[in-house]
C-alpha cells in the first residue's frame, strides 16, 4: 500500500509541479536585465558600457558615445 501510495505522490510531482516549476524559472529568466555590454565609440574607439554610453541616434545609426564631447564632434 505505502509503494502505490509513493507511485501516487512522485506522479503528481511530475505531471504537476515539475512543469509548474519549469514555467516559473523560464520567466525568472526572461525577467532579468539583459547583460550590459561594451559598445565602441566611432570618434575615439574607446569601448563603453552600455549603460553608461551617451546615446544619441545619427542618420548611420551610430547611437553610442563615451562622452557629450564626442557625440558633438561626430555630429558636429
């Protein structure tokens, strides 16, 4: 009786909890910020942080800068 009964409890988890905490883990996944990553400055070729990098979007879609001076001496 206690074999069918532990047969019983480990379907459960399987068929019910373990797809309920697959779900749960892919969106904890999706819900984090994404890495922040270096992307290089065309005036000075300095590699920036993502996040740290002055944006400024130019008709060749060269948005990022290491700094307010180099975004006006490329578009300036």
């Amino acid at each position: 009786m206690r074999v069918v009964l532990l047969l019983l409890v480990a379907t459960f988890i399987v068929v019910v909890l373990a797809p309920l905490l697959r779900r749960t883990l892919a969106d904890a996944r999706r819900s984090r910020p994404p890495r922040d990553e270096l992307v290089k400055d065309p005036v000075c070729h300095t590699y920036v942080v993502r996040s740290r990098a002055v944006l400024r979007r130019g008709a060749d879609g060269a948005p990022y800068f290491c700094s307010v001076d180099c975004a006006r001496r490329y578009t300036g």
